[in-house]
C-alpha cells in the first residue's frame, strides 16, 4: 500500500507540474498592446493621448508608438524574436496586411513577434522630424523587447526586424548605427543595446541607407519585384553593398510584383503568392528557428 501511494503521490505531483507549465505558457495574454513609453514619447507626453485613425487596411495619427504582440502556438516558441514595421510611405501604416499578417505567418513559425506602430512625419500636419522620430521610435522598439526577453522566453541575441517599404526605412534607421543604450539613463530600458540581430527587409524605401555597409550591420534578407518603380535598386543596391563589406546577406529579385504585393497572398504570380516560405527557408538555415 506504501509504495502504490508513493507512485500516486508521484504521478499527482507530475500532473500538477505539467498544468503549472501550461498555465505560464499561456500567462502572456494574446495581443498585448505595448506603449514604447509608458507616459507617450519624450516631449510629446501630451499629444500622446490624441487617438489613433483606423479604417480598411491603414492606421493613421500614431501618435503614442506601441508593439503588438502575437504569440507562437503552446510549446513552438524558439526564442526568436521579430519585431514587424509595416509600410505606408510615413503617411499613414499598411497595418493588416504588412503588419498582422506577417506577425500571424512568423508566430506559426515559433517567433514571437511585436509590431510596431511607429509615427508618421509625412502624414498631412504632423509635428514629426523625418529623420529623428521614426529611429527613436524602432531603437525604443529594440530595446523594450531585450526588456522583456525573460517575460517573452526571448534570447537578447536573436532580436531581428521585417520591414515593408517604409518600414524598411525605419529598420535601416537602426541597422547600421551603433544602438548601444546610454549607461546613464534613468530609463532602464534606454540602457539596452537597440539595434536588431538580423533583418528581413521586403521592397525597402531607399533612405537610411549607408554608402558603406558598416561590419557590424545585422544579417539580411533581401526580397522585391524587378519591376518595382520604387525599390527594386534599392534591394540590388543593398545587395552589392553587403557583398562589398563581406557581410551575410540573400537576396530575391523577381521578375514580376510590382510594389506592395505585401505576404503575396493577393498576387496574380506564383512567385509572389510564395515568397514567405523563401523568409521561412532564411530564418530556418541561419539557425533563428531552432
């Protein structure tokens, strides 16, 4: 009788073990908002609370930058973390298609993956500077992910970026400057690294780009339509400059496209319609999945 209790003890103790996992595997609520800064962005604290425009396929009026989270299935997450910025040309944010359905592709892959609302200087009477806010916005975006690496089951060295258009432009913003946090900041989040571990980079705009690639630029993954008016130089550009630095890079340039064919899904061409999985092959062979 000792020894049945004993291997009943046993077998109860492993069950509630396992329902303890479950329930911290499911403690993160899915699609958590957050705020880049709790109080709104340095000197617009005020013009944070301002709401957001929203209708059809666009966010407009980003005037509080946030992440979304979207979590990989029970027991899929690998660690990696991806961090999406969705196109629009700063004017507004392609947010379905270049924002949630990327993050739900990359989360059934075991990423966890944060998108961001970052703001918008183009945008008719915005008070936003071009060439300061949208990297203030992706470095506070890199560095509150390294934050919450623990929260998330994150490692701090496989924090990377998916950019659309302009939203490559904001990952460029960080790519290749030094992202190194400031030791002193009140902020403990400022004092973390923000720059991204590797890039995924779909039809990128052209600004942020180095005439030289800097040897610490994040591994990349190239992806647009030769026939591309906008940004099928830019992909072949950043391409040869990654060549000339002896960096790690892959590129896809396909024939037809356009620009803004987003996941493909919508896309007459079979190469398009397919073009996730040439991400997924990138992420799998350079070890991000495992």
């Amino acid at each position: 009788m000792k020894m049945k209790f004993r291997i009943f003890q046993f077998i109860l103790a492993q069950f509630f073990t396992v329902v303890m996992i479950a329930t911290r595997s499911f403690s993160q609520p899915a699609n958590q908002i957050i705020p880049l800064w709790e109080k709104g962005p340095p000197g617009f604290e005020a013009k944070s609370r301002e709401p957001e425009s929203a209708k059809d396929y666009w966010v407009k009026n980003v005037n509080n930058p946030s992440l979304k989270v979207f979590l990989p299935p029970a027991g899929k997450a690998n660690g990696t973390a991806v961090i999406v910025c969705p196109g629009g040309g700063f004017r507004l944010l392609v947010y379905n298609a270049e924002g949630v359905e990327p993050a739900e592709y990359l989360a059934k892959l075991g990423v966890t993956v944060f998108v961001l609302k970052y703001r918008l200087p183009r945008e008719e009477g915005s008070p936003y500077s071009l060439e300061k806010h949208p990297r203030e916005d992706a470095l506070r975006a890199v560095r509150q992910v390294r934050s919450r690496a623990k929260e998330y089951g994150i490692k701090v060295n496989r924090v990377g970026m998916l950019g659309f258009s302009a939203g490559g432009e904001v990952v460029a913003a960080v790519a290749y400057a030094s992202g190194k946090g400031e030791p002193e900041a009140k902020d403990a989040i400022d004092r973390l690294d923000g720059k991204p571990d590797f890039q995924m980079l779909v039809y990128p705009g052209p600004l942020g780009i180095p005439d030289v690639i800097p040897q610490d630029a994040p591994p990349a993954f190239l992806l647009a339509a030769n026939d591309d008016p906008c940004c099928a130089v830019t992909t072949a550009d950043l391409l040869i400059k990654y060549r000339e630095a002896k960096r790690p890079v892959e590129a896809h340039l396909f024939t037809k496209g356009d620009h803004g064919f987003n996941m493909g899904n919508r896309s007459p061409w079979q190469s398009i319609k397919s073009w996730p999985q040439r991400m997924a092959d990138w992420l799998s062979d350079n070890g991000y999945l495992n």
